[in-house]
C-alpha cells in the first residue's frame, strides 16, 4: 500500500480526544491493527575433513618366534613383532557464517 495524502485524512476511525485538563491540546487516535510475519534466515556453511601427515612406523624389540604345532614332516610357527605406530591428525572444522536473511511479510490480522 503506498501511503499519500489519502492515508493522513480523518476517517471514520478517528476520535479526536479533549481532555479538561488538556483544553489547549488535540489528540487524534486513529484505531488499526496490523499483523507481520518474520523470517530470518542465516546460512551457515561448515567444512570439516581430517589432514593425515607422515606416518611412522617402529619395530619395538626383537621378533619372537614361537612353534604352535609339530605335526608330522610340517612346521607351524607363528611370528610375533611388536610395532609402534605413529599417526599424526589434524581434525580441523571451518565455519562460515554469512549475511542474515529477513522476509517481512505484512499482512491483514486474522
């Protein structure tokens, strides 16, 4: 609705109001109701991932060996090595928060 001089016009609605003690003053009131609704948005963009650097790998202490069965003409062992292992990461998360969005939406009251 654009507002011209037809909007600040004294309709029907209006009530002028004297008090006594303020016999110098006018007042008009002007009863209306106006309903909005708002929305407000805010995009938000979040990239997240994991950087792996180098890995490194120790042998701790010496191999053991150890027979687990001695079946007839057959060898079973097994090979047992303890290893460090070294695995630097770096989680990282970035946030973006961009501009807010506003909708006004005005409208008649129900």
């Amino acid at each position: 609705m654009e507002l011209g001089r037809e909007s600040f016009k004294n309709t029907e609605q209006s009530k002028p109001i004297n008090s006594g003690q303020n016999k110098h003053k006018k007042f008009v009131v002007c009863p209306t109701k106006t309903c909005e609704d708002i929305v407000v948005a805010v995009p938000v963009e979040v990239r997240a991932h994991a950087d792996v650097g180098n890995i490194v790998l120790k042998c701790k202490g010496n191999r053991i060996a150890k027979e687990t069965e001695k079946p007839k003409n057959v060898s079973k062992f097994e090979i047992i090595q303890e290893i460090s292992a070294q695995i630097p990461i770096e989680f990282v998360a970035e946030v973006e928060v961009k501009d807010e969005r506003v909708n006004f939406d005005v409208h008649e009251c129900k």
